[in-house]
C-alpha cells in the first residue's frame, strides 16, 4: 500500500481494507455517519504569497519582508506550537515585546494586539511557550534576516483543527526582517522599551489550504460488551494504521548491513559522523553474505510491517476474537486504528478531541505500536522473553497491576519491561506514541511494544523479519488484559495527578 502514507491513496486504502473487516467481523460502526471511518482534517497548505502587510506608509511583500511561520510538524504532546494562523485585520494596534523568547511582557498587555519581538538569543526560539500570547492577533518576530527554512515558502500537507475543540487556538507567527520591524515604530527598534507602543498594522498575511491527494480516515468500530449498565462504558484499544510512504530506489541489503553494524536502532541512531574502518569490514562481511544469498534488491517502499503494521493486524485479531466471544466480558470495546501518528500523533489528538462515544465513557485505553519482532539483535534490554510495558501505573495504580496479574498467568510470565517507562528516560517513548492523546485527558492507558530495531523507518521493515510465534504469544496477552479490564465492575481508579490537555509531555 505503497507505505501508508497520510493523504496519499495508499493510506486511503490501508483505512479502506481495515473498514471492510470490520464489516465482514460485525463490528458496530462507530465512525462519521454510520460508517467506520473518522476523517481528521488533512489538508494541503499552500502560503498566500499576494498577501500584503501595511505597518503605518511602509507596505510589507510576503517572501522579501515577511514569511508567515507555517505549523510545524511535531505533536502537540511533545511541546509543539499550534503555528500556522493568518493574519487578517485594519490598524491593529502593535506593541514591542523584547527578545524572543526571554520576554518578560505581560500577556495582558498584547490582548488584540500585534506583538512585535527582536531576534532570538537561542536557535530554537520556537519552543518557547508562545500559547501564552494566544489572546495576540499576531506575533512577529525580527528573524527572517537570520534566514528561513524552506519550508516556509512551500506547500506542505498538515493537520488543521478549525474547530479549536482541543482548546488550543492557533498562533500567527510572522517573521520578518529587521527593517520591516524597525518600520512598525516610530523610535530606533534597538532602543525600545518593552510595552512601547508602534504604528498600526494592517492587510493579510497566511495561508490557503485545498485537498490532499486523498483524505486522511480513523477507522473504528465496536464490540458491544454484555452487562446492559456497563455495554456503554469502554475499553479503547489502538493502534496506528499509517506509515511514513515511499523514498527513492536503494539496496534493501545494503540497508540491513550498514545498521546492523552501525545503526542498531534503525532512524531513532542518528546517521554516524563517522565509520571506522573496523565498522565498514564488518559491514562489507554481513552484506556480501547477504548479497551472495539474495542478489542486490532494490527497495523504494516504507512497509512498516512492525511499524506499525504489526499494532494494526493485532488489533483486528483481538476484534475478531471478541467479536466471535460467548459470552462478552460487561463492558464495550472501542477499536480505533489511528492516521498520521508518524506525523504527530494527529489521529489520536483528533479523536480525542472528537470521540465518538463520550469521553468519559472511555476507562482505559491499550496501544500498541511495533509489536512483532524477536530476533535476538532487536530484543529489549530484558532479554528474549521481554514485552516493553509504557504508562499502566502513571494515572492508575490499579491498570498497573492489572497488566502485571494477568502476565502471572502461566501461559504469559513476560518479562515485563519498563525500562523506557522511567522518568526523564532520553527516548521520552511515553509521549511518543497514540496513547498520550487520551492520557492527557485522564485516560488511564497501557502502551506495549516489543521494542526497537535496525529496520525502525528504514524500507527495510518487511514482515520476513517479524516472529509470528512471539507476536502471537503478545496478542494473546493483550486480548486478556483488555478482557481483564472491560470485565471491571468499576473503571480503573485514576490516583494520579492528570496532565494538562494542552500542555506538553514530559516524562
């Protein structure tokens, strides 16, 4: 499905071909319109390059004196800015705020107006908290003479909410250079002080959005639960359906052998500055071997057949295993196969920010992403037998040791891993993944996985390196922890402290 890729038709028919096995198993649609499928809002953003910016006789041209920021593309769990508003307006008044990100102006001062910055004493200015100055038309920042990436200037696809439903309103960041800034005021822009009001601006500055090559879908469906108080109450079960699509033609085995040596965690390694002569013999001995066996293979596609292909055939396992149950454990299951996790999580933001089923019907939520592999190189650091467990115990004490009741089974006794659920663990796995979107609204939640691996974002992800009879061992035992959970009389007891919505994750 030429990589899954959001907006594109081979995410189309990934959500497509899951919908029809819904249908052929009888689970109830719980999408748009009676149907199984979710839309989220993908479009294809395009800067309006006549837009015309007026602060008091100077007029301002989009690409010379101004570029308006487009959103970026990290999730809103790991500390993303909602960028990407226009600006639209006739003399709104403006106000110079300091330095970019270390300005001390008081938000209740720039309420309907434009605030003006200078340029940033650090690179990454952008991480700034700048929601705080959501109640602004507009912020402008004196960088474009630092330069702007080019993605600033080009149509890219994003995600776009409009409805404001996660209470995150959209930011307008405007860069401009510093003689555009120094226009807005009266004084030398070196020599103001912060709060010092400048001239009016007005006219249009933003962005138009049209169609993707193919809309972008979640696909649920339930299994309505047995016990007639408890069927509308459920346990959410997810995993993401979409991958990150197609590259140029390379070496399939080149790829293998480069990163078994060098790059054992596939894109979470950064590339090596680099290789030691030591490493390319080693290289050379696996790829020859390799070559020897298979030819040279010429690979163009992102399978994601672990990523997250294996999260996404398990989860339709689990819904067909309660689909054909009697009987049916008390409560409902929601299956929802997110899009655009690979983007930013966006699929889950936007469900759930739109569920549905009420949210607070939702008592827990089990993801899973990257559930397949077990060759010895890809184990996690627990060994053959390991299951990776993120998040039980962060908002319920009790879903924690649920997960841990049920691996003491006699058919399961994983070893279970928490080892990326530490605080301040570097890779942050906690908000990396579809599970942090309903934890944040207080949704106790269980992410597992079987860890990384060499192939991770490499076209290399292929199902001939997944291993069948420990995925079937894992699928097993999330259909009984799910099952554990729906047959609760009670919902987990969340004695955690709940996360801000709109804030950012850290673990």
């Amino acid at each position: 499905m030429e990589g899954r890729d959001t907006g594109k038709r081979g995410g189309l028919r990934s959500a497509r071909y899951i919908a029809g096995e819904l249908k052929r198993l009888g689970l109830e649609p719980a999408g748009d319109d009676g149907t199984y499928l979710q839309r989220i809002p993908w479009v294809s953003r395009t800067p309006d390059t006549t837009g015309i910016l007026r602060a008091g006789e100077r007029t301002l041209r989009w690409g010379s004196d101004y570029l308006v920021i487009p959103k970026l593309g990290f999730a809103l769990a790991l500390g993303g800015q909602p960028f990407g508003g226009g600006f639209r307006g006739d003399n709104i008044a403006t106000i110079y705020g300091g330095r970019v990100g270390d300005s001390t102006v008081a938000p209740a001062l720039t309420r309907n107006k434009v605030i003006v910055f200078s340029a940033p004493a650090f690179a990454f200015w952008q991480l700034d908290n700048l929601r705080r100055y959501t109640a602004a038309r507009a912020i402008v920042v004196a960088t474009l003479d630092l330069g702007a990436p080019s993605a600033f200037r080009v149509r890219r696809e994003t995600y776009w909410d409009s409805t404001g439903a996660s209470g995150v309103a959209p930011v307008t960041i405007i860069s401009v250079t510093k003689a555009a800034a120094s226009a807005m005021f009266t004084a030398p822009f070196d020599q103001l002080a912060v709060g010092a009001a400048g001239l009016p601006l007005s006219g249009s500055a933003g962005f138009t959005d049209g169609p993707t090559e193919a809309p972008a879908y979640n696909v649920v469906g339930i299994v309505r639960g047995s016990d007639s108080k408890l069927r509308n109450t459920y346990v959410a079960i997810g995993a993401h359906h979409d991958h990150v699509g197609m590259g140029p033609p390379v070496d399939h085995d080149s790829i293998r052998a480069f990163n078994q040596v060098v790059r054992v965690r596939g894109a979470d390694d950064p590339p090596p500055r680099e290789v030691t002569d030591e490493q390319w013999a080693k290289i050379h001995a696996v790829l020859d071997s390799l070559h020897r066996v298979h030819g040279i293979r010429l690979d163009s596609i992102f399978n994601g057949a672990d990523d997250d292909g294996s999260g996404t055939v398990l989860a339709l396992e689990i819904a067909e295993a309660f689909a054909k149950a009697r009987p049916k454990p008390k409560r409902s299951l929601l299956f929802v196969w997110h899009t655009a996790e690979e983007k930013g999580l966006y699929g889950a933001q936007y469900y759930s920010d739109h569920p549905t089923v009420p949210r607070d019907s939702i008592v827990a939520q089990v993801n899973m992403d990257q559930m397949g592999r077990g060759d010895p190189v890809d184990n996690p650091p627990s060994g053959p037998n390991a299951l990776v467990v993120i998040g039980p115990r962060r908002l319920s004490s009790e879903l924690g040791a649920t997960v841990e009741k049920v691996n003491a089974r006699a058919e399961h006794r994983f070893t279970l891993d928490y080892e990326f659920d530490r605080d301040n663990d570097p890779t942050n796995a906690y908000c990396r993944s579809d599970h942090y979107m309903y934890a944040r609204y207080g949704i106790p939640i269980a992410f597992f996985t079987t860890g990384g691996h060499r192939d991770y974002h490499q076209v290399t992800d292929e199902p001939e390196y997944l291993d069948f009879d420990q995925y079937r061992r894992v699928t097993q035992f999330i259909y009984d922890v799910a099952w554990r959970v729906a047959d609760l009389d009670h919902k987990p007891v969340v004695d955690k402290p709940k996360p801000d919505p709109n804030g950012a994750c850290k673990q």
